[in-house]
C-alpha cells in the first residue's frame, strides 16, 4: 500500500480586521454602491479587537493552543465565553496582529509595492526583530519607511490601496501597471496577503517539523488566488514565490487550484510526488483571503452578532517518505467526485466518503473522525448558512443508515462520536478538512486516535465554466509499526504466492 | 436567493405560461426556504434582485413535501432523495414553504 508521512503541520491566522473592513468583498462592495452606508458605520463599531481574537475558543483551536474535545465542550457560544487570557501561539501555529503582518506584507514585497511610512515601519521593525520565526534575512526585506505625505500622494494620484491602523494610514499597496487589472493595487493586496499568510505558515512548518529551510524540496500553494498579468492572468506560482521568502533555497514549486477543495487535492498530488520518489520533502501552504473578510457581516450586524471574519486563516502541512513512526496518507483508498457521480448530497457523500471506505474494506465507524468542511458554526448559523459540519455529519450517518451499517435511531449517537466541532474561519479553501489534519496526526502520535478521513469540497460553478462540484478526500491513520492497517508482506507472503503460481503454471502445461 | 437564480427564474416565467411552472426548493434550512418561496411568489424581500418588486405569484415547493414525493419515481427518490430525507426537517420545510405559498401564490398544484 503506497503511505506517506505527515511529518508536521502548522495553522495560523492573521488578525487583520482593518484590511477587512475597506477591502472584504461585502463591505468594499457597499462603498463602492453606498459610501455612507450605515452598516459600514455599524460593522466599524462592532469590530472586534485582538484581545477578543486571541481569546476565542475556535481561533485557538485552529492554531492548536486547545485540543477539537476542549472545544467540544467548551461553553457557548464562544464569543460570549472568551477564554480568561489572551494566547497568540498554539501547538502549531500563531494568530498576527494586524500591523505585524502589513510588515510581513512588505517583507514579502519583492517589487516596492508596499509602502510603510516612517515611525510605523521602525516600530514593526522592533516587533518583527523580536519574532521568534523572524531571521535576518526576512528583516532585510523590511523598509525604512517614507513621510506620511508621500503615501497620501501616491493613493490620490495613482490609485494605491491605503492601509490604516486604528483608524491612521501606515501604508499602502501600489499598483503593478497603470491599465493592466490583474496589476491593480487591490488584486496584488489579495495576492500579496496570501503570499504573506503562506510565508508565516511555512516558518512555523519548518520550525514544528525540525528541519531547516533548506531541506523543503517542493512547495505546493493551493489558495485561492491568481497571479500573472493580463496576457496569463493565473500564471501562477504562488509557490515558488512563497518558498522564497521563507528562504527554502533548495525548493521549486507549483500552484494547485480546485476552489475549496484545492487543500485535499493539493495534499493527495504532493502525496503521489512523494511516494514515487519524485519529490522528497513537499510542502503543502496556503494563505488566507482577502476577500472573504467579513463576507457574512451584514447578517452579524443585524443580528447583534460579534463579527468574528477578522482573521484571514493559513496553513502548512509537511509530506515525507513514510517513516513507521509519523502518521500516514494512504492513497490506496481516495474519494474522488467524478463528472458523471451526480450533484446531489448523496451522490457527493457517497463518491466521497463510501467508495473510499469500500476500498480500503473498512466500514463507517471504522473512521473515528470524519473532518469536511469545518466553518465555525458561530459565524455561519447568523448568517443563515447553519451549523456546516454538523449537516455535514448528518449527511454520513443517514449514508451509513442506508449501507446498513447504523441505526438510524443511532444518527445522533453516530454525530456526536464521528464529528468534530466546527473551528475553522470561512475562509473559502481554509475550513475545508485540512484544520483538523495537525490535530488528527497529534492524536494518532499520542494513541488516541487510529484513523481519520479529510473531506473537501469545491464550488467549481462559481467559476462560471460548469455547474459542476468538486470533492476529494483521503485517510489519514497510524503507522504500520503503530498498528495502522497497512499490512506488511513478509518474505514468507511473497514465496506463497510465488509457489501458488507455479502450481497454476504446471496444472495448465499437464491440461 | 442568489441574483443569478433570481434573474433565470424571472426569465424562465417571462418565456411561458404560469401555469406550466413550478418552483421546487432545495433548501435545506426553513429560514432560508421560507425567503426563497417569498422570492417567488411575492418578490425578492432584499430588494436586492432581478425578482425586487415582482411578485411572479408561482406555484412553489419544497422537494420534501410529500405531495412531490408521491409524484417521484421511487427508484431515483432512492438514489438522489432519501439521504437528505432522512437527515433535514421535512416536515419544517414543507411548512415554511407553503405558508408563502399561501399568503402569496397565484397558484398551486
């Protein structure tokens, strides 16, 4: 069976509540049609500080500063409940305040399209130098600043993207080209923020994974945006450009784009590069997005809701050769959404979830977790979009109800034992399964766990060329020596065999 | 409901007569049903859509309500319908849907 390594994960979020406010797509839209918008006035109020970020239960879950069962019980809803101090790193990763991370931007920005001014771009100079990730050679990055009036000058004149901080412009992002759209200043912001988001969840993959940055021989980018120009407007290779910030010398790189189901595809390509010997060390990264900050926030501010689409989500996973030690990918049994399995829940679930779980022989409760798309419910069920794990979780048990394999007085049983709370921020790509893949490793590590399937789903219809959906998934269990369920094949396997075709082979030459 | 669907529903009520149409709804939360059969019967309560102020009055359904499930073939109600049937609210949905069926609807099957 062809297994491979997740050797180390990493998750962080970057606070960044200011960009989300002028260029999130929902309340860039209202001040592009309604400038004086009173839920813009509304949203601006009702904007959370850090302090309540690096409080919340889910945003701590995510960057593993508290285990998926602490969350479960923890109390609700968690913007209500914040924990009693603030906690910036977890097991795996960090949540950035915002204007850490408009210096990462910068430190990013390979073509001066950042501008910081002056006393702002000293005092991130202060807090980077003192990162525990930062090295000399990212610092380098990091600009000296201008005066204030030269950045107001460049957004009245050529249209530069400001950057604020409570409420004061400290920079600003430049455009690439004076008519080109894919240069505009606000599609490198998206891109650059996701490069930069991509960057910091490397680090933190490097670091958790003990190696050094030269030893990553590919990076795999599987976010949600386009780069190149207008002559290839998803040129692409977000990748390459993000393993060079991290200082990966040694490593060349790819885009993977599938919408939200880019992750699991992202990690099932790197998978196959690493089992057959084509790639060594793969990392798979994504940033965060833009756009997606506060997407749901008018629901939030007419209902009184905390709007808690403040971070943008990152992540890291590391895919080795199958060690016997760290938990492993096998990519004897994937599910796979074909174009002719139909569009419906059933027809999705099953592609997904059954055939895969036929072709490994196993059976439903085999899994002991089953991670899809894994948005926290305390910003989806305001937004009228419900509870998406759950229903999720739902959809699996009445499928294994179907296959005779529970009862269905048990679907709730089967929910509460198989399921996981949702954690992730509704970041498109980010919630879809890949969360939970760093808690699953930790728990299969630590014997808690056996085995756990990542399940993803992705939109294609929103791209406009079919109305198709996409999905994918794998299954993530312990190694052979761990008492996973791959099987070893013994010399003695391979003589029977042998012997049992040679006793074929001289039956039919007597015949 | 999205601007997209809004503006083929108006399209699809424009190029025939009303009483060849029917909505039938997918959705898999009341709210969210009850908003969409509003939609199409008293108009777009956003007043965000092709559908604001058209008050198209069609006759509209949620897939679980068993007046469309005896009309099925039970052999494609097997395969497509009845994982879902089994996980949501029918009987919230089927509700939810008729209430603005019948306070607003022009007609009904």
């Amino acid at each position: 069976m062809a297994t491979v390594a997740v050797k180390a994960t990493a998750y962080c979020l970057a606070f960044t509540p200011e960009i989300g406010l002028r260029y999130g797509t929902t309340p860039c839209q209202e001040h592009l049609a309604h400038p004086d918008s009173p839920f813009l006035k509304d949203l601006a109020r009702s904007a959370q500080p850090y302090d309540v970020a690096s409080r919340y239960a889910p945003n701590l879950t995510y960057i593993g500063a508290m285990t998926t069962d602490q969350l479960a019980a923890h109390a609700q809803p968690c913007f209500a409940h914040l924990e009693d101090k603030p906690q910036r790193f977890g097991r795996y990763g960090e949540i950035m305040p915002e204007d850490e991370f408009i210096g990462l931007l910068d430190i990013c920005d390979v073509f001066d399209l950042v501008w910081l001014e002056r006393d702002f771009a000293a005092s991130i100079k202060r807090k980077l130098t003192a990162h525990p990730l930062m090295t000399d050679a990212q610092l380098k990055h990091l600009e000296e600043g201008r005066d204030a009036a030269e950045l107001a000058a460049e957004v009245a004149k050529n249209q530069a993207l400001p950057l604020y901080q409570e409420g004061k412009m400290v920079g600003c992002c430049r455009r690439g080209h004076k008519t080109d759209e894919n240069l505009s200043a606000h599609v490198l912001l998206e891109n650059l923020a996701s490069k930069a988001g991509a960057v910091l969840s490397l680090l933190h993959l490097i670091r958790n994974a003990g190696m050094r940055p030269a030893d990553i021989d590919f990076v795999v980018d599987c976010s949600e945006e386009a780069a190149g120009d207008i002559n290839q407007r998803g040129g692409g290779n977000m990748a390459k450009a993000i393993a060079e910030s991290a200082d990966c010398v040694n490593a060349s790189g790819f885009d993977v784009r599938a919408f939200c189901a880019a992750p699991v595809a992202s990690i099932i390509t790197s998978a196959s590069m690493v089992v057959a010997g084509a790639r060594k060390n793969v990392a798979v990264v994504s940033g965060g997005s833009i756009p997606k900050l506060y997407m749901n926030a008018r629901e939030h501010v007419k209902k009184n809701v905390p709007p808690m689409e403040n971070s943008m989500g990152c992540f890291a996973v590391l895919l080795t050769p199958d060690d016997g030690q760290n938990p492993v990918i096998r990519l004897d049994a994937l599910g796979k959404h074909t174009v002719g399995a139909g569009a419906s829940p059933q027809a999705v679930t099953a592609a997904l979830i059954w055939e895969p779980l036929l072709a490994a022989g196993l059976t439903f409760t085999d899994v002991d977790k089953y991670a899809p798309e894994l948005h926290d419910p305390e910003v989806t069920v305001p937004a009228g979009a419900g509870n998406v794990p759950e229903a999720n979780y739902k959809m699996v048990a009445a499928l294994a109800v179907m296959k005779g394999q529970c009862e269905k007085a048990g679907i709730q049983d089967f929910v509460k034992r198989h399921g996981l709370p949702g954690f992730a921020p509704t970041q498109g790509h980010i919630p879809s399964g890949v969360p939970f893949l760093g808690h699953a490793a930790d728990a299969i590590r630590e014997g808690h766990m056996k085995r756990a399937m990542i399940i993803g789903k992705g939109s294609l219809f929103l791209g406009r060329l079919t109305n198709l959906a996409d999905g994918a998934s794998f299954m993530v269990e312990a190694p052979r020596e761990a008492g996973g369920s791959q099987v070893a094949v013994s010399k003695d396997d391979v003589e029977a065999v042998i012997l049992d075709v040679l006793g074929d082979l001289a039956k039919k030459l007597k015949e | 409901m999205d601007l997209q669907n809004q503006q083929r529903i108006k399209d699809v009520a424009e190029k025939n007569n009303a009483e060849d149409i029917i909505v039938i709804l997918g959705a898999s939360d009341a709210e969210g049903a009850g908003i969409y059969a509003e939609t199409v019967t008293a108009g777009d309560p956003t007043y965000a859509g092709p559908l604001a102020g058209v008050p198209l009055g069609l006759p509209v359904y949620h897939i679980l309500d068993p007046l469309l499930k005896a009309e099925a073939d039970p052999k494609a109600w097997e395969e497509q319908i009845s994982m879902m049937e089994m996980v949501l609210d029918g009987e919230g949905l089927t509700t939810s849907v008729a209430e603005m069926r019948e306070q607003n609807g022009k007609s009904v099957l």
